[in-house]
C-alpha cells in the first residue's frame, strides 16, 4: 500500500482499517562539514533512480519515495589496531566533507638487499567531488591504502637497508606517492600530503639497528663532550681576552676622562677669569661713562650759565640801548651820564657843548634828570 511520511510536530491515531503501522522516526541531523547522499524513484517510472546530495547545516526528513546511501568502507576492527583495516566495517550515512587522517603500516616491505621493513605512514586527504567518488569507487579507504602500499613497495626495492635510513626524508614527500595522489583525484579526492611516522626492521635486524644507534649516539655524545670541552676553552680564552681588552679601553677611557676634566678645568678657569676682566671692564666703562655724563653735565649747566649771563647781559644791554633813546629823545647828555657811572676814572675828560639849546633849556633839563643818571664819566 501507499507509504506516507509526515513532518512533526504532528498526532495521529493507528486505524486498523486504514494503517498498517505507524513508526515515530528522528529527523537525520547533519552538520556543516557533512553530507548526505539521496535517492528516490523517478516520477512516472519506479525503475529509475535519482540521485542528490543533502549538503549541512541541514535537518532531513526523506519523502515517501527516498532513501538514504549507506556506505561499507573499509575500517578498523574492533578489536584492532588504528592501523589495521578490514573491509566492510566501517558504516555509515553521513560523509565527512572536510580534511580527514588515516594511519596506515605497510607490513614486510623488502628492500634490495632482502631486508624486510614496516613502514607507518599517515594519510592527509579530503573528499573534493562526491558524485565523483560514488561512481568511482565504493571504498576510497580500501584504494588509498592499496595505492599508498604500492608506492612505498616501489620505493623500497630500488633501495637497500643502508640507503633507507639516509632517504626516509622523502617518505615525507607527496612525489614519491605518485599512485596514491593519482588514484586520489581519480576518485574524487585531494591527498593533502604523506607523513613518515618511523619504521621497524625484524627483532634481530631492530637489535643490530637499536645497536648501532646505541653507538653512534654515544660516539656523537662523545664528539659533542669533547666539543663542548672545546668550545668552553675557546670561550673561556675568549672571554679572558674581551676582558683584557675591556680593561685597556677602560683604562684609555680613564685617561681622556681625566684629560677631558683637566682641560674642563682649565677651560672653567678661563672662563672664570674672562668675566671677571669683563666685569672689571664693564665697571671700568661704567665708570667712564659716568664722568663723561657728569664732565657733559657740568658742561652743559656752564653752557646753560653762560647762557643765561649773555642773555642777562644781552637783555641789560637792551634796556640800556633803550634807556639811553629814551634819555636821547629827552635831549639828555648821555656822554655825561656815561661818565657819572665811573667816578674815579684813571683819566677824565669832559666836553661840554650846547647843542643848539639854550643855557636856561639845558640847566632845566639837567636839573629834571639830574637824579636819575648822573654825571657822564669816560676812562681812558
């Protein structure tokens, strides 16, 4: 009969009439770095199949007509190592979309000298194409360990024992895995890169080896004791040498520091004494400004004296040129009032004249001015 799905939330009640069976399934939660991969019958033929690819962050629910792929790779046993792998055992729905690791033995790998070796390897790969991978392969774990098998196998008969332990570097190298990275991208992966994990040799050929490395890790121990010996000679010679020549700069320093403060000295000292000759310089030149200023001082108030004399003088002279028009226009004898101002002349001599005036005018003029100015004297 019909098959119908319904999304929950959701209630319903088993009709005997109607239902078959009613089953309470959990929606298939699937994160960002997974996938899942779909089916379901074509619309109008249930011979034909469909495909897709459910990408996370998603919450699916299939439709009535869907089905989820369930892959079979090969995995580790359960009661195996990480290393060992068995077809089939690993299932699941979910892909893993992001950078994923297997570690990986390949178990009893002979070298051309007839020495057998398990080489340990882990495996760095991450799924690029799905619907690639599903048409490819049906167990990418099962191809990667064959093809990483096959490398190393190649890799190991063209050398021997002795060559191996100088060339493990390139067990680290994605070129020596040529099959691996080809099968990879073939299935739609991208083999990141290989790592070399070490090796083990069988019980007899391991205790030689463990032997060997024994010794040789001694005798370098040894080498590296004796260099060490060395080494702290040198440093020792060389630190006594840094030393010494520590000690001669520092007493080189010693000395221009002490030349240095002498010359100090001495150049404080000149200095010192080049300002006091320049304060004794500048209180010379104060001083002799300062008598200049007074001797200009004094100068300029005789100048001032003088001046005033002279315009004393100047004035009096003045007043007596005025005086003497004055006593002109009264018709006054100013010949006599001269000589009136000088009454004990060393010689004296008078002259008397009229004038054109009359006695009676001349005696009345005298006797008017008579008191005033005097008798006029002439020294000789």
């Amino acid at each position: 009969g019909p098959v119908e799905i319904l999304h929950g939330p959701t209630s319903m009640f088993l009709d005997p009439v109607a239902d078959e069976s009613i089953r309470v399934l959990s929606a298939t939660m699937i994160d960002a770095s997974e996938a899942l991969v779909v089916y379901r019958h074509s619309s109008g033929s249930s011979s034909q199949v469909e495909r897709k690819i459910v990408r996370g962050p998603a919450r699916f629910i299939p439709a009535a007509n869907e089905w989820v792929h369930q892959f079979e790779w090969s995995g580790m046993p359960k009661d195996g190592s990480k290393t060992s792998y068995q077809p089939k055992v690993l299932k699941f729905s979910k892909l893993k979309v992001i950078p994923t690791t297997a570690y990986h033995n390949v178990n009893e790998v002979r070298t051309n000298d007839d020495t057998l070796i398990t080489v340990k390897l882990m495996l760095f790969f991450e799924l690029i194409d799905i619907e690639k991978m599903l048409d490819a392969t049906p167990d990418p774990i099962g191809d990667f360990i064959n093809a990483a098998s096959s490398d190393v196998i190649a890799f190991m008969s063209a050398i021997s024992y002795e060559a191996f332990l100088n060339e493990t570097y390139q067990l680290n190298d994605l070129g020596t895995f040529k099959q691996l990275a080809a099968r990879a991208e073939h299935i739609g992966y991208k083999m990141e890169k290989v790592v070399f994990r070490g090796f083990q040799a069988g019980e007899k050929l391991q205790a030689m080896h463990d032997n060997a490395i024994q010794e040789r890790t001694r005798l370098r121990l040894l080498e590296e004791t004796q260099a060490q010996e060395q080494r702290a000679t040198d440093l020792r010679l060389s630190a006594e040498a840094q030393r010494a020549a520590k000690e001669a700069e520092l007493k080189i320093e010693q000395a221009r520091l002490a030349a240095e403060i002498s010359l100090s000295q001495q150049k404080a000292k000149l200095a010192e004494q080049a300002l006091v000759d320049q304060a004794e310089q500048d209180r010379a030149r104060q001083k002799l400004e300062a008598e200049l200023h007074a001797s200009r001082e004094q100068g300029n108030a005789t100048i001032e004296i003088e001046t005033r004399k002279l315009e004393v003088e100047q004035a009096r002279n003045v007043e007596q040129l005025r005086m003497m028009k004055e006593m002109k226009s009264l018709n006054v004898d100013i010949t006599k009032v001269l000589v009136s101002q000088h009454q004990t002349p060393d010689n004296l001599i008078r002259l008397e004249t009229l004038g054109g005036a009359t006695k009676e005018n001349l005696t009345h003029a005298d006797a008017g001015k008579k008191g005033l100015l005097g008798a006029l004297q002439l020294n000789l």
